[in-house]
C-alpha cells in the first residue's frame, strides 16, 4: 500500500507571529519556518505503518513556495521514501488556499494512485482545517477527520476520533483521507545519519501549471489586525480576596 | 439573500445554544431557513422553529445522516444549495468535518471559524492560533461558513417559523459509523457553560487533575484544559481549549497552573471575567487575567474549594 502525506511548511511552532504594522499580514520575511505540526504527525504515522509492513511506501509532498523543500526534506529523514515538491508561489507570505491545495494534491493522487492520504486536521498559520475534507471531496473517497488512532485492516480504515463530547470511531472504505489530531502519536526526531541518507533520497519538482490548477486565491485578504488587547486587571494577594471579589462580581 | 444553516443536532437533540449563536451571526446575511439533519431529528427541527430570526425549518430524517457522517450530510446540503447564497454552520467538529467538504463539491474556499461579520461577502476571522484577525472578502458566488459561536450572543426564543420535512439523501457507502464514546458526565457542556475551571501543565498529572474536576463541580463548572495539559496526558481532547480545542466564552473562567500561551488564550479570552492561579508571577495568563493569584495550586484551589 502506497501512502501519500501532504505537509507544509509553516511559521515555527515556536515563533509568536507579528503583524505588520501596515495590515498588510503577518511579518515572515527572516522568520523560522518547520514543517506543521499537524503534519509531522501525519507523517509519524505513515512511517509507522511502513514499519508494521502495512504500508510498502510512504511518499511526501509539498505545495508552496521553492524552499518547501527543507520541509520535504524533514519528512524524508524521518523516513518518507521521495517527495514531491509542487511550486505554487514565489513570495512566503502568499498563502495557497485549501481548495487550490486540493485540487493540486487531487492531480498528484490521479498519478500516484495512493491507497491512504495522511494529512494533518489544520495548519497553524491560516488555521482554515479544510485541506484533507476538501480533498475527499473532489476524490469522491471517504475522509476520517480528527484521528487519533487509525487502524488498517485490508480494504477499511478504523478511526477513532476526536469530537466535541469524546471519542467517534468510524470505518472508512479504502482509499480514504485520514487527518491527524494532536493524539494520535508522538513524532520522532530525525536522527543525524537519517538527515544524511535524506538528502540521497528523490525530490522531484514539479509547478502548479504541471497540473492545470488555477492557484488564484477565492478569498482576498482586506487587512490582518492584532487582536483586541485584553487588559489586565489586578494581582490579589489571597484566596479570601479572591473569594469576596468573585462574590462582589456575583459570579459565584 | 438567503442562508442555509446547519444546526447541531446530536442524537436527536438540538445543541440550542451553538445553533442560536449562529442564527445570530447569519441572520443580518438573509433569511435563515435551519436544516436538522440526521437519524432522527424531527424534535430538533420543532426546537430550531423556535429560534427568534429563523424563517424557516428543514427536516431530514433518515439513518444515512445519523452519527453525522460527513459524507451523507455534504450530499444533502450541496442538494439544497442551489437556493441559498450562504451556507453556514456553528464551528463544531461535526460542522469543521461537513463544510469544507461541501465547499469543495461546490467548488468554493470555505471561510472558517467566522468571528465578525462585516458585510455580505466580508468577514473575519483568527489565523495564527489567534496572534492575528484577518478580514476577507470573498469572490465566491456563494459563502460556505463556519461559526466561532463565542463571539455571537444566541438568539432568543419565542418564534414560530414553519417546518418542512424532506428526504434524506442515500448513504454514502463510503464510511461507516462503528461506535461512539462519549464521555458521561454531569456537569455543562464546556462551550456553553456559564463557568470553566481549567487546568494546565502545572497541574502535574492526571491523578492530580481530579482537583480541578473538584473546584469545577463546586462551582457547577464545566473542566477544560490547555494543550499541554491534553498533550501531557492529564485531560481527554475534548476538554482542550485553545485555537486547535474548543472556544469558550463563560462568566468565569478559572485558569489554573496555565501559563497562559497564545493559542490557549485564543480559546477563552473573550470570558466575561478570568482568575488565574499560577505560581509564577511572569506567567502570561496574568496578562489577561481580571484577578491574578500567585500561589501554588495545591494550598490554594483545596482552600478555594474549603471558602466558595
């Protein structure tokens, strides 16, 4: 079984993002980008059915800008097998939307023909969670959202997953879109001769004109603002206060 | 104008409080016409009719919408679409798995977790896990939303709009449901619960968590947690609050052992009062918070709990 795994190469987890003064978006120019975090999972776990013998190949792929390499190249020392960048943008701060990210992984999948899409649920920088359930869409293949186990049994997938309230477990028929939620395992850190041997392994490049799709975006962005400042109030110095200021306020 | 909204409808019963949280949002785009959907959902729709501003009421019953299964409930709202130039949703996990996937069979960007409404094809909404609200404008010929329900008043009660019943659509055959596990527990919902105590990593563990669950039901809370808390292995997922949790917005919102990083205060700071018990007085959430406790909070959440 071939499984496919989309990352992205976002702002670092790390990094508080900045807005740019002028509204224009959030400052990336000299900023440390990784791999999103979602997807490092998505990537753990497809390495991981390749080390139960469930899957034969685990194949990255990235869309965005020339340097989602590095990030292909993460993926790759981990353990993915080759990787395919697809060129979308030239400038960091053009973001490609979901639907275009889609439609672009849609015509990598007709080619590759992967039994298991792997996606993070939600990249950090434009938080839109819609990637992996758009995608499923234009495949017409099912989709398992918000996983956080994943079991492959012949042509099905068990999922169980994260939902408001607890735990939903589904059957997916194969092929099907998985994405993956905070729980569903804990990636590895590449190991030193892993990111050697990655740099041996394939990365084709490919553009997003390759494969016909129009990565014009649907939503413009007016403006990007800090958010409303909450001010903050006042230190008290012991339970009781703290008791007779809720009980002045009637919340308790 | 007009909108086609999905409410919440869970085993049967309609979630009120994020569904007239939506209806508020979406009622100055057009007439709202709500969709209940699922295995059965008949009870759900007389409750949606009661909604102030729903024109009104959709009903599908039938099992291929039962247990929300995203790909049924897509077919049946990209059915309908055609009468409707916004389709919205509130930002639950059942709505974050259904609306995108309706998008894309509409071939539209999805807009999620709408925290404003500026016009009719203009909105905003948190990106960066909160450090920043964008405003954007769609070119789509139709709008496919989903609501942050913290940022909207629900709208009240005392309407009549009418009922429709239609069919179900066919089951997808592409996914089925096997089981849920839905936690049991008395206390409130966490999005619509007038107070939440939640717990970070200075918690310590997951025995230690019982504490908060203590502070929380003396207070008839709901419990939440930060993502270190869940990533730590002291809460389930579905007490997270933060950008990638839920989002809430109580009277009261006790944060304790929470250092307070951006993408948790994405999930709680738009609270009517926050308390923050944490031992060291740099922590961030302090920042934010109405009443600020430094102390450790093994002495001080038993001595709450003992004085409340």
């Amino acid at each position: 079984m071939k499984v496919l795994v989309p990352v992205k190469r976002v702002i670092d987890y790390n990094v508080k993002a900045k807005v740019k003064s002028d509204g224009s978006g959030v400052d990336l120019a000299n900023v440390k980008m990784s791999m999103n975090p979602f997807d490092e999972i998505a990537v753990e776990e497809a390495i991981r059915l390749k080390e139960a013998g469930v899957a034969e190949e685990v194949v990255a792929v990235s869309i965005g800008v020339k340097q989602a390499q590095e990030t292909l190249r993460t993926a790759l020392a981990m353990g993915a097998d080759r990787a395919i960048l697809v060129v979308a943008a030239d400038d960091v701060h053009d973001d490609i939307e979901p639907l275009a990210v889609a439609k672009i992984l849609k015509a990598v999948i007709d080619e590759e023909q992967p039994k298991l899409v792997l996606a993070g649920k939600q990249a950090i920088d434009n938080d839109m969670n819609a990637t992996g359930q758009m995608l499923a869409a234009l495949l017409g293949w099912g989709q398992a959202t918000f996983a956080s186990e994943l079991k492959i049994d012949g042509d099905a997938a068990t999922v169980t997953r994260e939902v408001d309230g607890g735990l939903q477990t589904i059957k997916v028929g194969l092929p099907a879109i998985v994405t993956a939620d905070l729980r569903l395992n804990e990636p590895r850190y590449a190991s030193l001769p892993n990111i050697m041997k990655a740099k041996k392994k394939p990365l084709d490049e490919k553009t997003a004109e390759d494969y016909g799709v129009d990565v014009a975006p649907r939503l413009e962005v007016v403006k990007t603002t800090e958010p409303p400042v909450r001010q903050a109030g006042i230190k008290v110095e012991s339970v009781d206060e703290l008791v007779s200021k809720l009980k002045e306020k009637g919340v308790v | 104008m007009a909108v086609l909204l999905l409410a919440e409808v869970n085993s049967g019963e309609l979630a009120l409080d994020a569904t007239a949280k939506a209806v508020s949002a979406a009622k100055d785009l057009g007439d709202v016409t709500v969709l209940c959907a699922g295995a059965s959902a008949a009870a759900a729709g007389d409750e949606a009719a009661k909604i102030d501003g729903v024109a009104k009421v959709l009903v599908a019953e039938g099992d291929s919408l039962g247990h929300r299964l995203a790909e049924a409930t897509a077919d049946l709202i990209v059915s309908l679409a055609g009468d409707y130039s916004h389709i919205a949703a509130p930002a639950t996990t059942d709505a974050k798995n259904i609306m995108p996937r309706v998008a894309a069979l509409l071939d539209v960007m999805v807009i999620s977790d709408v925290s404003g409404v500026v016009d009719a094809d203009t909105f905003e909404r948190p990106v960066y896990a909160g450090n920043a609200i964008q405003t954007v404008k769609s070119k789509d010929e139709k709008k496919v939303l989903t609501i942050r329900t913290s940022t909207f008043d629900a709208a009240g009660t005392g309407g009549s709009a009418s009922v429709e019943t239609i069919d179900a659509p066919a089951a997808s055959g592409l996914s089925e449901w096997v089981e849920d596990k839905v936690a049991e527990s008395d206390r409130p919902e966490l999005t619509s619960a007038g107070i939440v105590v939640s717990g970070g990593r200075g918690v310590g563990s997951e025995d230690d968590f019982a504490l908060i669950e203590k502070l929380a039901d003396k207070l008839g809370a709901a419990v939440g947690a930060s993502r270190a808390a869940v990533d730590s292995g002291y809460a389930p997922n579905d007490w997270q609050v933060g950008q990638t949790g839920k989002v809430v917005a109580p009277e009261l919102y006790v944060a304790v052992g929470i250092s307070g990083a951006i993408q948790h205060l994405a999930g709680m700071k738009d609270s009517k009062i926050i308390v923050a018990i944490n031992k060291d007085e740099e922590a961030p959430i302090f920042q934010v918070a109405d009443y600020g406790l430094v102390a450790d909070l093994f002495t001080a959440v038993p001595e709450l709990i003992e004085k409340l």
